[in-house]
C-alpha cells in the first residue's frame, strides 16, 4: 500500500523537473544565458503561457513566454 503513494510523489516531482528544464532550454535561447545556469519561477499555464526567469551568472531577472524574453529592471 505504501508503494502507491510514493509512486505518485516520484512521478510528479520527475513531471516538474522535465517541465523546468523545457523553460530553461527556452528562455536560454531568448537570453543567451546556460540553460543550466537559468532559474525558473512564477509559471503561468493559463492563457499567455508565461513565466519569470532569473541568469544566476548575472543576476538579470527576465519575464518570459515562447515569443521571446524582456529584461526586469
């Protein structure tokens, strides 16, 4: 009985992490930071499908979506 549980809990972090990493290879292309090195936070699915994005080798904060990214001053 106790499988179950951790079954569900593993799959959705593994749902989470593949969902991070797709932001990330996104917004690199948009920002010329590593994919590696972006951060992502503040995911909106629902409509604009948008997201904030943050460079740690730089400390530049990007609000994002699939069109492109713009620097948060």
């Amino acid at each position: 009985m106790i499988k179950s549980p951790v079954l569900v809990i593993v799959v959705l972090a593994l749902v989470g992490c593949a969902t991070d990493s797709a932001y990330q290879k996104t917004t690199a292309e948009f920002t010329g930071c590593s994919a590696d090195d972006i951060q992502i936070s503040d995911v909106n699915t629902s409509g604009s499908n948008t997201w904030k994005a943050i460079c740690r080798n730089n400390a530049k904060i990007f609000k994002c979506s699939k069109d492109g990214c713009t620097e948060i001053k």
